[in-house]
C-alpha cells in the first residue's frame, strides 16, 4: 500500500461520513482548550511563582495521593510540570495526539489510585482526550502545519 491509501485509513474528522468540518475544528478546539483549562488550573496549585513545587503539594502527594512506586517529591514536580507543559502544547495544537495521549494515563492514574469515585469527572475528560487522539486538534493547531 501506498503511503496515501493508508493514511485515508487513519480516522480523521474529514473522511468521516456525514462530518461538517468546522464543526469537528470547533470540537477538536474547545476540547484543547477545556481540557488545557482543567490541567493548567491544577498545575497552578501546586507552584509557587514561576514553577517551583511547593512543599504542600510534595506532602500532598506523601499523605493524600500515596502513588504506589513512586516517590512523592517526583510525583510531584512531575505531575506539577506535565501540568503546566500540556496544557500549553494542547492550546498550541502542537503534538496534540501525544499530549491527549498522556493527559490519558495521568487521568488513569488518578482513577485508580487518587480519586476512584471520581469517575464521572474522569471519563468525561477522557472522552475528550479521545476524541483528540483519534481525530487530532482540527485544523486551528500547528499540528497542521507541521505535518
């Protein structure tokens, strides 16, 4: 197969039936910039000034996160720089599949071991990240124009 016949296999909000679009760039931009929100928000709480972890959030991640494997100082610097480069790639359209890709299991991880009764909140943020890893950032993003 050529290179062409199998990127029309790729699932792309173009070459799906009945699609308009500018409404799938629309989705595919409020979802980065939703999603963007949320994660850089929480990032925010775990800084002071520029991105320096606060002590609270490494106790944060020592007391009420407990991540099993994983020391709470690296948890935490971790988790408080994903949060602040994501959202930053997401509103850029700038390696959106990756990024929804990672937001992914960190929303995973903390399904399963920081929040297991949050499950509305997470799955609706999933679905979200789903969409961009299937679909891409829609044709606002410099994704687009790196292809």
């Amino acid at each position: 197969m050529s290179k062409e016949e199998l990127a029309s296999w790729e699932p792309t909000p173009e070459n799906q039936p009945g699609s308009n679009p500018f409404v799938n760039d629309l989705v595919a931009l409020v979802s980065r910039v939703a999603l963007a929100a949320i994660f850089w928000q929480s990032g925010r709480t775990k800084v002071k000034g520029y991105l320096s972890v606060t002590d609270g959030a490494v106790e944060l991640f020592a007391s009420e996160y407990k991540l099993p494997f994983i020391d709470p100082g690296w948890a935490a610097h971790m988790a408080a720089y994903a949060e602040h480069v994501f959202p930053v790639l997401l509103v850029m359209g700038l390696f959106t599949k990756v990024t929804a890709v990672g937001m992914l299991v960190m929303t995973a991880v903390i399904q399963v071991f920081v929040y297991p009764n949050a499950w509305p909140t997470h799955l609706s943020w999933a679905a979200l990240m789903l969409y961009l890893v299937f679909y891409g950032p829609g044709r606002v993003s410099v994704d687009r124009f790196v292809r």
